[in-house]
C-alpha cells in the first residue's frame, strides 16, 4: 500500500507533509506535490501534516485511485525530491477547497518538471 496526493494540493502545495516523511519520497512540480508510490512506507504520517486533505491512502482513493496512483507514478520520476518545508503557493487560500464552489484543479494539472 501507499499514500498518494490527489487534485486539493494543486495550486496549494502546502510542504507540511515533506518535513516528516521518513524515507523523502515527496516530488516537487510546479504546483503540486507528488507521493512515489515504490518509495512510500504506508507510514502514514504525512496525512494529518496537509492542511487541504490532498494526501490519502491508496485504498481510501475510491474510484479515482488509478488515476491519481498513475499520476504520481509518472510525475515521481520526472519531479526532483522535495525533503525541506517551504511556503505554499501565493494563490493557495483561493484554491482551498473549503474556499470554493467548483472544482477547477484537474484542469490545472502541470506539465513535468522543467528547469
């Protein structure tokens, strides 16, 4: 089992989780996080850290898991690791769930890394 970060980190991208992931298994993009799911432990300490809920348990995924395990999967091996806690995105209360009606993150999924 793993966890993943699902669509409430993007243009969030609270880095709470990051600090307390044993084994760094946290990627960075543009502007969201992503979970490697060959390196996660299934530790679960870095769920209650994500003030918006984006991380959760492969099996808590629902209908959604294939997508958001690929998602990760592929985002992982292209992101640079993450390890240091750093400040949330400028627009990260406006795209806080609890901030908004419709939900316009999948639209917003960026492409991979670029330097």
């Amino acid at each position: 089992m793993t966890y993943l970060v699902k669509d409430a980190c993007i243009k969030c991208k609270h880095t709470d989780c990051v600090e307390v992931c044993p084994v760094d298994c946290f990627y960075e993009g543009k502007n969201t996080l992503v979970i490697h799911p060959d390196e996660c432990i299934d530790c679960g300490v870095c769920e209650p850290e994500c003030p918006v809920g984006a991380i959760v348990s492969e099996t808590d995924a629902g209908a959604e898991l294939s997508f958001w395990m690929q998602f990760n999967a592929e985002r992982a091996d292209k992101w640079p690791v993450i390890t240091k806690k750093k400040d949330p995105l400028p627009e990260a209360e406006e795209y806080n769930p609890d901030n908004y009606k419709e939900d316009k993150r999948p639209l917003l999924i960026d492409e991979p890394w670029e330097e």
